[in-house]
C-alpha cells in the first residue's frame, strides 16, 4: 500500500528506543523528514548511527526531557527551524513508575502527570499551529491497552494514559475542520525496555524469573506471544498518510487480541 509519506514532516517523542525508535524508522522507511528526541544525548547518537547502520538517513535529533515545558518548547522550536514546520507529530513516552495505590506519594503522580499528558498537551499546543495554518495535519498519540483494561499495579499509566485518550477524543473534533486527525494506538505486551522493567519487576515481586513472567504475558495473549515494536510502527505510519483521513477520536489497540472487551 503506497501511503505518499515522502518528505511529510515527523516529530516522535522520546524515540530513542523501544516503540519510538521503531516509528521514526518506520517513518524514514516512508521517506519522511524525522526529527526524534530523547533525555539522553547518547541514546540519540547510538538510535541515528543505528539508522544510518541500516540503509536509512539519519533522524534530526534533539535532548529534551519531555516532563521540563522548557524543553518541549525548544525542541519544537529547533525542529520548525530545521524542517519549516510538523506536519505529524507522535506523542510517546516511557512508562511512569509502577506501583499501588498506597506506594505512589504526590511528587510520583505530578512527576507521572507532567510525562503522560502533560507532555503531549503541550508538544500538541505547539505543533498544531503549523498544522491548522496548512489545514493538514496528524497527532497521534502512543498510550497502552490499560485505556481499555487497567493493568495491576500500573495505577499511574491507568489513570494518565486515559486521561490522555480523552483529551485525544475531545480534540479530534475540534480540530477536524482543518483536516486534522487526532487518534492513539494502544500497544499491549509489547518487547520493549519498559516491559523487561515490569517482568523484573513481578519477579521480584513473586519469586520467580523475569522469563517466568514474560511467558507468562505471552499466556495472556490470543495469538500466544508477545509483539513487536515495529507492529505498533506500522499502524502509526498508516494512521498518518491520507489513507487513513477519515479515522479520527479513536483507539487502536496492537495487543494480540488481549483486550476482552468488544469494543
């Protein structure tokens, strides 16, 4: 399927590994112009001589710590500078720290607030106005299944990631006049850094191997294993191109069929 992507301007956030890092190479795949960033500085590098290892251009890179408003702010002002505006732009993140109820204090939940919604909000803020001027545009948003079936010990994702999911779903229709859709793509298990962090986590947790729970996970899904980055990539991709103009306000669950609700 031809999705006519080339020299399409692309933010992703917070692409430095896992589930961002495969998008913007899904991305430069297309022949977009991607622009990627990250906390890290080293974590850039290593992700742009990666692409390059692999045949593709390098991402234009930016260090931005995505909970800083400051850094947001730069970084979309170094990309406009760079590439004359963002025509779709990838809200990812890594994911906030897990924990019950009774173990997160209030810097946790502002600290988790401020990385899952706070920060697309205001990388949203700043890239809609080159959107809405060419009346065409794309936001899409990366949260979990959690959206749609809470996950234990996740309380902070759970909450954040659907607060996210219901600003996404307001936004769309305020913004669809200008040909500009807002949608998320919810991976399940997906093996990525973060996931191995939860599998130690629950090992920990329960007394048995990190490998113990990751098959596990793998148990809990339909087609029996666990997803790849680039399977999320490859949505995200589709939802950007004119292919897919008519989708907006919604979720897309990646999960293998884990989710049991219907809808």
């Amino acid at each position: 399927m031809e999705l006519n992507l080339e020299g399409k301007r692309v933010l992703v956030t917070a692409a430095s590994s896992g589930i961002g890092k495969a998008i913007a190479r899904s991305f430069l795949e297309e022949g977009a112009n991607v622009a990627i960033c990250s906390r890290y500085k080293k974590n850039l590098v290593a992700a742009a001589k990666e692409m390059k290892k692999n045949n593709l251009p390098e991402p234009f890179w930016v260090v931005c710590n995505i909970n800083k408003k400051a850094d947001i702010e730069n970084t979309v002002n170094v990309v406009n500078k760079e590439f004359g505006g963002i025509d779709i732009l990838v809200n990812n993140c890594g994911g906030p720290e897990p924990g019950y109820f009774e173990d997160l204090n209030d810097k946790k939940w502002q600290d988790a607030f401020d990385q899952v919604l706070m920060s697309a909000i205001r990388f949203t803020r700043l890239a809609l106005l080159n959107m809405i001027a060419q009346e065409w545009g794309r936001i899409i948003n990366i949260t979990s299944i959690s959206v749609k079936q809470p996950i234990d010990n996740l309380i902070l994702s759970n909450s954040l990631r659907s607060g996210l999911t219901a600003m996404a779903k307001t936004l769309s229709n305020e913004v669809g006049k200008y040909n500009i859709t807002v949608n998320n793509v919810a991976p399940g298990y997906t093996l990525t850094p973060r996931l191995y962090e939860l599998a130690f986590a629950r090992a920990k947790e329960s007394g048995v191997t990190h490998e113990d729970v990751l098959v596990s996970m793998a148990s809990e899904v339909p087609v029996n294993r666990l997803g790849r980055p680039d399977e999320i990539a490859d949505v995200v991709t589709f939802l950007a191109s004119d292919r897919a103009g008519y989708i907006t306000g919604t979720t897309i669950p990646v999960d293998g069929g884990a989710v049991k609700s219907p809808l």
